[in-house]
C-alpha cells in the first residue's frame, strides 16, 4: 500500500488526466488501495479518464447547476446515490466524448467474457467486519464491537486488536459492504439493513430501443445543414444485470441544401462576428473584430471555433465545436457534425461523392472555363502588375520561387483591391508567416514570405477583380521566377495587360546575414488519422551556401500533425458457442472493418497486420 501526498496533504485517493481513454501513454490511472471502497476511487478516476469532470466544475454548474455531493464525480465523495450514481452531467460528458468518436478503441469485443462474483462481498465471509477494517487501516485492526444501532451498516468503526478503547473510520462515510450480515437476519444493502429476501436476484430484463424521434431543427437555413433523430434503451431499460441496447442511438441527415444567397460572408465567419459584441479590446482599448482563422490549425481542430483579430495575429478559440454543417475548411467540401469532420458533397449532403470541377461547378465536366496560365520573370523596383484576376475565377495558383533557394531574395507577391486598397504586403511591408485571406467569404491561402516557394491559392470562386503584383526590392542579381494558373468561365472576358512598376521612396534593404530557408511541405505520412508532414528547414548565407550562423532560437518548425478524417478499424462480433460440450472444442468471431460513418469497407483499408484472431480454443467442462 503507498499513501497519495501531495504538498499539503495525505487525501489524494487517486490521479488520472481527462479525456485520454484512447491515448496509450495517459489512458491509465492510479489508485491508492483503501479496500472494497477503493472501488468507488476506481470508477471515479475511469470518469476522469473517460472526459467526465468534477460535478463542482464551473461548466458543470452552469449547465445544471448544484450538483451536490452524492455522485460518483464530487470531488469530495460524501455518499454515493445509488439510484443515480452518475451526475446528468457526467452523462453529457461521456456522451460527447464517445460521440465524437474519442472512445474508439473501445469497440474491440474482449477475449474472454469478465466473470463478476455472484455473491455480494459481505456474504458468506468474503470479507468479514474484520477483514474490511484490516484492508483499510492495516492487518493489526478488527472491528469495534459496540456499534450503534444507526452505525449498523451506515459506518465502520475499527480499532487495534490490543483493545484500544478508540475506533476509527474514514473519509466521514465508510459504510459496511453490502452484503455483510446484520441484526437477526439481515443484509446491509446500500448503508442500511434490509431483509435477505430483499436481496434475492431478480431476472435479468435486457434492454429494448424505442422509436426514433421526429427528426430535429436544421442547423443551418440555407447551405446545408444537419439535423438529428434520437432513440433511447427504455422499451424497457435494462434491469437487474441485462444487456443495454446496441446500435445507434442518434441518427442525422442533411437539411436545407440549398445555396444561401450571396451576402460576402461565410458561416464560420457569421460564427465569429457574433464575438464583435463581447467588446474585446486589445492594450491601446482598440476594439477588436473577429475573423475565422485557418492557418496554423491542427487537422484534428478544425472543427473548433478559432478566431483571430482582424488585421493582427492575436486569435481564440470562442466554441469547442462549430455549429454542424460548418465547413471544415477553406479547401475541402466536408463539414463539422458533432465537432468531427464529415465527408460531403458539393451539394450539400453528408455522405455525397458530388466535387467542385475545375470551373467551380457541382458536378460538372470542366467544359465551362478556360484555363489562363503566365509567367513573370523580370521586374523593376518597387510593385509590378502581374494579373488582374476578374471575379468568378476558380482554383487560381500563384507561385512565386526564390532565387537560387534563398528565402530573402527581394522578391515578394503583393494583393491589391481595383479601388486601390492592399490586402497583401502593401506598403512595402512584407508578411513573414502563413495567413488567410478573406474577401467576401472567400479564403485565399497566403504561404508568407518565408518559404523558398511562396504561393497564394485559393479554391472557390473569386467574388471580386484583384490584382496580383510582385513586389522587387532587390538588384538584377535576384530575378523573379512567377507562375500563375487560374481558370476562368468562358463567358467572362480576359486579355493579360503589359507589366506596370510603382516606384516608391521606400526604402527595403535585403537581408544581408543568413537566414532559414524553408522548403516545401510534403504529402500526409497517413491518408487517414493523425500523421506528419515535413520540410527542409536549412540555414543559408546570401549565396545561397550552407551556413551555421542562422538564430537557433528563430528556426521554424519542421515538422507538422496533420490528418482529416479518423481511419478505419477492426470492429469485433460477439463469440459463437463453442463447438464441443465438453472437452477442448473451438469458438468464432466475425471480424468487419469499419470506417469512420461506422459503414464495413475493405479489409485492406483497417490497419495492419489484420484483426484479431478469429478463433479461440474453449473448454465448457471436461468430459
């Protein structure tokens, strides 16, 4: 036995972190062994574990209000209800994290059935008065013979077995276990005394589902959203030890697919305004106004609400889920269903194979836009036009490769409004990182200036003219090397205009120490769950030669999670009966690979080597 401490005290009954049931490394927890009421202790912790705070915790409070001290996830455990020992928000807790699919590798039927004693722990002198008190506070104590009538099952006195005339009991409620006798012909069941016939086992009553609920509101009006139908295991509930129901509880389908007119903002971007009234300020008392932030957020979050302050790199994260059918993203057509990322279509649907063609059409051929490509390999000081990009132009690329692999070669992409105004490094000041640009509800992805690659995308239409410039503020010795491909609907005219330079009396001084050259992002090491994508990350001098004399604090990351939807996995039937009944005989189980909408795919989709064994040697009894 080993007593928890922490810096204060010797209370701690046990230590788990939140939420990591699936994680190998944090899935465990630790117990202090107290006895039979370490019990309680365990299941506390599993709730821990299984993403359940403590019912006092502040979301807890707000959402239900007091809780009171009787459910298994008080923080200070009183007494246990037993006829609701879970909290309703420990319910909502656990239901969220294993509908959000953080439960997973719970599905795995186990090897073998866990066979539970049938017996109560107190009966038949499983653990008698004295062997309680020995497990709690150690082998020299027994139990006090002088119990009060209302201690009588409601609290367990123990004492040295020299015939100290002092007891002891623990932790202010440290009931008898049930089952152990009292009085005349009793039972202690649940801290009281209560008749052996009240304890008799009643026939298991497996559990039943009942009818589907009329399907719920939509979530969205227009744009495709998602609405849902529920079931519960009460026709009948599941009593005295039966099965509760399998199958799926909750069920969803699309609603209100069509467009919503176009108002210049997106859903997420709707999302974030509505932070615009909780009056942020930054340190001047400068309001601050919210926008979706995309860059730099990790695949497993893109369901999260992040905002970023207009203008600034400053961001939140407002909502631990978006509303469900947010898009997940800028570049892709799946949305947000219960804080995980769904595929779906370009018509709206969950589920639907319908893509974007190259023109921006659902479902189309390609056969409604042309294709405008261009080069720019030569500029002068200051902003020269490349393209003037008409509005309703798709998939518009814009590479920009630095000279000879140095990062700072003078060369920068610009953006410009036709009224004049600069959303990209105007001003002849230059933005270093990644960022998102948004323009009525579209995002044009920037890679920032510290790539050897620098690169502007967007996927969706255009919903204005801009025009791209290159910014040269070096000599000749660093031409630029820009590439720009787009395709644009065939109705919409387009002639490229001669390269135009805007002097300026600015003055930008290139680098002229070395710098961190990065590299390209590579592909996902995984096309399915949590993977990594790497780049060079490689110090240069101006020359472009190795160098050791880059800032080691200032060296970008080279290495990234990145991952979209969860992969598939093995789901485990039950075992058949064994095939002998008596002697070593052979049971079987079907093994399905099933993907994230919980559909069965290809075997060679779940992970290697295979599943699980199939077949079990099984011995009922010996002939």
């Amino acid at each position: 036995k080993q007593d928890f401490c922490g810096h204060q005290s010797c209370d701690t009954l046990g230590v788990a972190d939140i939420g990591t049931m699936c994680d190998r490394n944090k899935s465990c927890s630790v117990i202090e062994d107290e006895g039979l009421q370490a019990a309680y202790t365990l299941a506390h912790e599993l709730g821990h574990v299984l993403s359940m705070p403590h019912d006092d915790s502040k979301n807890c409070e707000r959402l239900f209000g007091p809780l009171g001290e009787h459910h298994m996830m008080a923080a200070l455990f009183i007494h246990l209800n037993k006829a609701q020992p879970w909290s309703p928000c420990s319910a909502m807790y656990l239901t969220e994290f294993l509908d959000g699919g953080h439960g997973d590798c719970l599905l795995d039927a186990p090897a073998e059935p866990l066979a539970l004693p049938a017996e109560l722990p107190g009966q038949r002198a499983l653990y008698s008065l004295d062997q309680q008190c020995q497990q709690i506070f150690g082998k020299d104590f027994q139990h006090c013979p002088n119990t009060t009538e209302q201690d009588i099952c409601a609290q367990l006195w123990c004492r040295t077995g020299s015939g100290e005339p002092l007891c002891h009991t623990k932790n202010g409620s440290l009931p008898w276990a049930d089952g152990t006798p009292c009085k005349a012909d009793g039972l202690c069941w649940d801290g009281r005394c209560v008749p052996q016939d009240a304890l008799k086992p009643q026939p298991a009553v497996d559990g039943g589902w009942g009818p589907w609920s009329p399907w719920g509101s939509c979530s969205r009006s227009c744009g495709g959203g998602v609405q849902f139908s529920h079931r519960h295991c009460d026709s009948p509930e599941p009593r005295h030890g039966g099965t509760y129901c399998e199958g799926q509880r909750t069920k969803y389908q699309s609603c209100h697919t069509q467009e919503c007119p176009l108002d210049g903002k997106s859903f997420r971007e709707q999302q974030c305004e509505k932070y615009n009234s909780y009056n942020f300020t930054d340190l001047e008392g400068n309001r601050l106004e919210w926008v979706p932030k995309y860059a730099g957020v990790s695949p497993r979050d893109r369901c999260k609400l992040f905002c970023r302050a207009r203008g600034r790199s400053e961001f939140k994260v407002f909502e631990a889920k978006v509303i469900d059918g947010t898009l997940c993203g800028p570049e892709t057509l799946s949305i947000c269903v219960h804080g995980q990322c769904i595929k779906a279509g370009c018509d709206h649907v969950v589920g639907s194979s319908k893509k974007l063609d190259k023109c921006g059409v659902c479902g189309g051929n390609g056969s409604t836009c042309r294709k405008i490509s261009g080069s720019l390999n030569r500029s002068k000081y200051g902003y020269n036009d490349i393209v003037t990009i008409p509005a309703g132009a798709t998939n518009i690329d814009i590479k920009q490769r630095s000279h000879r692999g140095v990062r700072h070669d003078g060369n920068y992409l610009a953006l410009r409004t036709l009224e004049g105004r600069y959303l990209l490094n105007g001003d002849f000041a230059i933005s270093a990182m990644e960022q998102d640009i948004l323009i009525k509800g579209t995002i044009l992805k920037y890679s920032g200036s510290m790539t050897t690659l620098e690169r502007l995308q967007s996927f969706r239409q255009l919903p204005e003219p801009l025009t791209v410039q290159l910014l040269t503020i070096a000599s000749e010795l660093f031409p630029p090397k820009v590439k720009y491909t787009f395709f644009l609907p065939k109705d919409v005219p387009f002639s490229k205009q001669k390269a135009k330079e805007k002097k300026s009396a600015n003055v930008i001084r290139p680098m002229l120490n070395s710098q961190w050259v990065l590299g390209d992002w590579s592909e996902c090491s995984k096309t399915c769950g949590s993977g990594w994508q790497r780049r060079s990350v490689d110090c240069r001098d101006v020359e472009g030669q190795a160098s050791s004399s880059c800032d080691k604090s200032l060296k970008p990351e080279d290495i990234k999670p990145c991952g979209d939807v969860p992969c598939p996995l093995w789901r485990l039937g039950p075992w058949s009966p064994c095939s002998q009944t008596c002697g070593e005989g052979v049971r079987t189980r079907n093994a399905s690979c099933i993907d994230y909408t919980g559909t069965i795919t290809s075997p060679e989709k779940c992970s290697s080597p295979g599943p699980p064994p199939a077949t079990a040697p099984c011995v009922l009894r010996q002939c």
